[in-house]
C-alpha cells in the first residue's frame, strides 16, 4: 500500500456559464459530483478531479510518499484534520492529510479556490481547524416537524424511505466546510429517540455520513429512564439510573461505533433535569458522562435556563452556572447561547463566555432566523457570528476573546466545540431562502476558522454558489455584509429584545398583552416603555446584570454615557429626550434607525434587480420575491414599533422620518398563521 496516492491531470476552467448551474439551488456552493463514494480518501480524489485547471494533484497519506518527496518536511504533528497544500514543482500540488479526514478537507480547500479567485500559482499551506467539534444542531422532531425551521420538513425523521441521496449531498456539504457532527434531533427530546427502533435509523443515517467525516450525536430528554426504561426515578444519584444509561450508551456504541455523545437541555422551559430531584446541573452532566467516557463520547449540556421568577430573564444562565465551575467531568462541555436571552438580532455577548474558566464552554449560534425574518428575510450572519466571537470580554486581560475563550487559547480546555443551529430542511435549495444558504456556508467556515472575516466568506459563498463576475460579487458583498444591521435597524434598533409577538417571532407586537402568559414572554418586560422613557435597567440601579461582565466592560456598560448606543437600551432605561452622543433626542434616534432600517431593504432591493444578468430566472425570482416580502415587513416593523412607542410618549415623528403608512389600530389586528412554525 505505498503508493495509495493518486494523480489526475485535466484542461477545462471549472466556471460553469450561469445557465448551467442549478437554479433550484439544490447543489448548494458546490459542482455536481455523481462519484460513488465508500472512503474519504476516494471522495477526496473525486472533488480535486473535478478541478479543472490543467493542474496536476496528489492527494495522499502516505509518510512514506511525504517523506521521499517533501523536503525535511516535518509531518509527525500533523493532526487527524488538519491538512498541507503544497506545490511541489511543475504543476504539481499536493494535498496531504494528518488522515484522510484532512485530506478531503484540503481537497475541498482547493475546490473552493478553483471556484472563486482560481487556484493560485504556488500553495504553501498548512491548515488545521479552530475548533475539535463543529456542530450543527437540527431541532428536528420525530414526527418530521423542525422547530423554528422554515425550510420544510425534517430531513432525518418520518419519511417513508430513508433519504440516502439526501444524507450523502448533506454529508458532502458539511465535509466541504469541515464541520464533523450533527445533533439529529430536538433539543426538546422525546424519550422516545432512544428506542431501538430509532436508534437502528440513527445508525443508518451514521452509516451514510461517516465517509463524510460527519459523526452523529443525539439530544436526549432526562427523564428517559423512567418516560422510556420504566424505572420510577430519572434521579441522577439513582444507581438504578445511572445503571441504565450506561446500558443505554452500550446499546447506541454498538450500533453506532463513532458515536459522539448527548446534547442536553434540562430544567429549562418545562423540561425535566436533575434538579426536579434535588439535584444540580453537574450531577446530572456528570452521569452521562461517565457512561459515555469509556467511548470517548461527551456531552453538550445545555446552559439555556431561565424561570418566570427571575426578575431579569437575562442573568440566570451566569447565576445558575458560574457556582458549578470546576464541578464537571472532563468530557462536558457547557454549551451557551451567543447572547444571555435568546438570539435577538443583537445582544451583548453572554457574560458565561470567558467567566467560566474550569470548565470548557461552546458557543452556540443560531443560523435558522427564528429571530431574523425566518426564510423570507435576506439576513447575512456571518457578522453577527463575528461580532459575538469577536468579543472582548476582558476576563483573562485584554484580548480574552469569546473566540479565544472558547477554542483553548485562554485556558486549558479537555475539548473544544462550536454549535450552529441548522436552517435545513427538505426544500429543494435546503434552506427556504437561496441566501440562508450562506448562513449555514458561514457557521461552517468560521468554526473551521474563527478569525475568516464575514466578508471574505461573503465573497467565497457567492462566487461558488452564483458567478465569480466582479459586476455581481462585489454589490452583492456589500449588500450581504449591511443586511444584519439593517434587521436590526427596522426592527429592534439600539439594544430593543423581544418586541414579538406571542407564540410566533416573526412580525412586530410591542403592544403584546396576553392573560395569564409567562411575563417574560411579553415585549412590554422587555421593552418597558412608559411616559417618561425606554429600556431595560439592568444598571447597578437596575437589575445588576452589568457586574456580570468584567471590567472595563463592567462600568463602561453600566454608564449610559459610555454604553455603546446599540445597546443602550439593553442596559439602560433613559428618558425619551435623553441626549445621544450624535445631539438628537432618543426619540429621534430611534425614529431615525428604524427609518434607516427601512430603507436598506429598499436599497437591497434595488441592488438585487440589477443582478439580473448574472442569475438564473428560477433563483432570481425567487429572491426577488422575497426581498418584496421584506421591505413590507421592515415598514410593517417600524411603523408598528414608532406608533405603539408614540402612543405611549405622545411625541412627534422627526421631520426627516417618513409618517407611518399604516394605523396602529389595524396593525393590531394582525394575527398570523404560524402554527406550525412558531
Ligand atoms: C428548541 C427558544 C426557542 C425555542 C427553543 C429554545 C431553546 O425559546 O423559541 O423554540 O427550543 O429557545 O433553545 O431551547
């Protein structure tokens, strides 16, 4: 077996002309490859064959091979995933893995460079990711529902024949951005998931991902043992309890050898968890994890927690976890929300990242728009990705980093791991929207590597997934890359949460009133708008959250007069005149976001009708039609924000800010049909 390399020599440019690209968007950023693949390295050797560019490649693994041909090339700690690119004289460009696992990521590295810029003239590269585990999480349901998924069906559940093609073009897709796991179902587990019956189909779909380099973990519900074993506890200091999940794990190993553990959300929003039994979050970890150990499996455990008797919703993940730092075995991992509420269009980072320091933390970001305009709004991510990692939370010094708090540079970590929660589903372009796709192309490449810039992925998405013409890449760049602030412009601008309606989070009801709800449920808890002013005072005079944070960041919160105005109102409850940095009003700056927000969209829209030449009419109408939906909304959105907020302070609308189209009394009958997506 010396010589398991392999060489491929083609001719042709691999830019498709625009007409011949799918315009379903079914083939995702990536050329059609029919090749039957049974081995990584095999796949591999198929992507870099269909690299046209007169170049010849070796793909290989072989030492031996590295070591005749490299010079005093030192490859011992190459590790499993990580990958070289070198040229090697001639045309020749070698792609050498730590196993063939980064073998095939190197060759999708090369792929992505003949579809975009092109190949370049010389490699001298040596790549390994950011992260050990680079998650999607499906919120998928047994029944084939996806929670806040609006991009149809689940793709794993309740088909009547397994979707083989569909697992293997997943598993492409995911390989092609390095991301090695996925979660298969609902963090609000059923019992059930753990039946054999689901667990041989769990196999299954282990069985077609693995060449992809894709390992499958599964969300359980805690009180499986007894909702599922029939025992009469779930109590995780149960010997009973813990015998029978390490049954549990045993049945799931040998189905699922490369098994990767459990996802957890316990005691959170009615879910049962070990403190229904006296018990603390850490004992619960702490007893799935050491049933998985013997298998290296680990386990996600969730800090997404809050109850209604809290006085501020967004203080209680840190209060319940920052006691148990330190208290959890090796092989947990606390998986936290970008933001300490619930993945609004902005938040502060959650104040976890960085304080825990005993205990490895994952982020986790949330690429299906629950929060964003669903499918139907073009929201690029990637900068709110970004600007979560990109955090400094001052807690080891300057330059500590959410990234770097969270990847093992900071402190000493037994495992790393990122989690994106997917936007999939069985719409032919996978995501609902053409452009959501990028969303999910981003979660992908910023936990293979962290410090990528949104804009950089902007231009790789577009010119693999559309055309690398200049003309189109470069407008549809920008607009991607002003698309975040602009949602965040008309609808929750200067540090505004949750205005949602209830029971959906897709349009606007800051005026939400509903008997008997969870009050932090309810926009009025979040926004507090009265005569005199706005916000959420989580000051040192108001609810305290800002002593979550470290210093500098502490005070500079704390101070109206040094918290960044995108968060001001986050933070702070200030009076409808307070004076803002820029001279105006409040008021009027809000007014003027919310304006601003309105006419990016138009301004989106605008761009997106001269890239007519350069798309397929399938995906050009498509995205047109929804960039229409989207300027309604964003007017639907700030006229029902301005007029409710004025019918509270009795204040006029600046000059400069359009009047509102709409009456707040129609707005208010609004009532949208989203069962099945709320
Ligand atoms: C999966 C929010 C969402 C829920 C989600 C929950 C969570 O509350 O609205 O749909 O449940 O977060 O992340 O657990």
């Amino acid at each position: 077996m010396r010589r398991i390399f392999h060489r491929l020599f083609s001719c042709v440019a691999i830019v498709a002309p625009v007409a011949a690209l799918a315009a379903t968007g079914s083939d995702l950023w990536l050329p059609k490859n029919e090749a039957a693949t049974t081995s990584m390295l095999d796949l591999a050797r198929s992507e870099v064959a269909a690299i046209e560019g007169c170049t010849p490649l070796v793909v290989t693994v072989d030492e031996e091979w590295v070591k005749a041909n490299f010079v005093a090339e030192a490859l011992d700690d190459l590790g499993a995933e990580d990958y070289l690119l070198r040229s090697m004289g001639g045309d020749t460009v070698a792609v050498v893995g730590g196993s063939p696992r980064g073998a095939l990521y190197g060759a999708y590295h090369l792929l992505r460079d003949a579809q975009g810029t092109g190949l370049k003239r010389t490699y001298d590269e040596r790549q390994s990711p950011s992260y050990e585990r680079r998650l999607l999480n499906h919120w998928d349901n047994l029944d084939g529902t996806v929670e806040r998924g609006y991009a149809g069906r689940s793709i794993w559940w309740q088909r009547e024949e397994p979707q083989i093609d569909l697992w293997r073009q997943y598993g492409r897709a995911n390989a092609s951005l390095g991301i090695n796991g996925t979660v298969l179902n609902n963090v609000n587990a059923s019992p059930e998931m753990l039946s054999r019956e689901r667990l041989e189909q769990v196999k299954l779909i282990a069985d077609v991902l693995r060449p992809y380099g894709v390992q499958v973990y599964l969300s359980i519900n805690f009180s499986s043992p007894a909702a599922l074993g029939g025992l009469p506890t779930s109590d995780p200091l149960d010997k009973r309890v813990r015998r029978w999940w390490k049954q549990k794990v045993k049945e799931i190993y040998a189905l699922v050898p490369d098994f990767g553990g459990f996802l957890v959300k316990a005691n959170s929003e009615g879910l049962p968890g070990p403190q229904d039994f006296g018990r603390s979050h850490a004992d619960g970890a702490n007893m799935l994890a050491e049933a998985l150990a013997p298998y290296r499996g680990i386990v996600m455990w969730r800090a997404f927690v809050y109850a209604p008797s809290e006085p501020d919703r967004a203080k209680q993940a840190y209060d319940e976890f920052m006691p148990l730092d330190g208290k959890f075995l090796d092989n947990v991992i606390v998986q936290v929300k970008n933001g300490p509420v619930d993945f609004q269009p902005r938040e502060p980072f959650s104040p976890l990242f960085g304080a825990m320091r005993q205990t490895p933390v994952m982020a986790e970001l949330q690429i299906t728009q629950e929060y964003l305009g669903f499918s139907n709004h073009l929201v690029y991510l990637a900068p709110l990705f970004e600007e979560c990692l990109d955090a400094d939370t001052y807690q080891a010094g300057v330059g500590s980093t959410v990234a770097r708090a969270t990847d093992g540079n900071l402190y000493e970590q037994s495992h790393t791991a990122i989690a994106g929660v997917a936007n999939i589903g069985l719409d032919a372009n996978w995501c609902g929207h053409h452009f959501a796709q990028a969303n999910w192309y981003a979660f992908g490449r910023l936990a293979w590597d962290v410090t990528l810039s949104s804009e950089e992925i902007a231009r790789e998405w577009l010119c693999q997934t559309f055309t690398a013409e200049s003309a189109f890449v470069e407008p549809m760049t920008e607009l991607m890359m002003r698309s975040r602030e602009a949602c965040v412009d008309y609808m929750m601008p200067m540090g505004l949460h949750h205005l949602f309606a209830w029971g959906h989070h897709y349009g606007p009801e800051p005026w939400c009133a509903v008997p008997g709800a969870r009050p932090d449920w309810l926009p009025s808890y979040y926004h507090k708008a009265d005569k005199e002013g706005i916000g959420f005072d989580r000051s040192s005079r108001g609810s305290g959250a800002t002593a979550q944070y470290a210093e500098p960041l502490r005070s500079r919160y704390d101070d109206p007069a040094t918290c960044p105005e995108e968060l001001i109102l986050w933070f702070h409850h200030l009076p409808w005149d307070y004076p803002l940095a820029s001279g105006q009003s409040l008021w009027e700056g809000l007014c003027r976001r919310y304006e601003r927000g309105l006419s990016e969209v138009w301004a989106m829209r605008a761009t997106w009708q001269k890239m007519r030449p350069y798309v397929d009419a399938e995906r050009f109408e498509a995205v047109n039609r929804r960039l229409t939906i989207q300027c309604s909304d964003a007017l639907w959105w700030k006229d029902a924000c301005l007029l409710y907020f004025q019918s509270i302070n009795g204040l006029p609308f600046p000059e400069d800010v359009t009047p509102a189209v709409h009456r707040l009394e129609e707005l208010k009958k609004i009532r949208l049909n989203m069962t099945h997506h709320n």
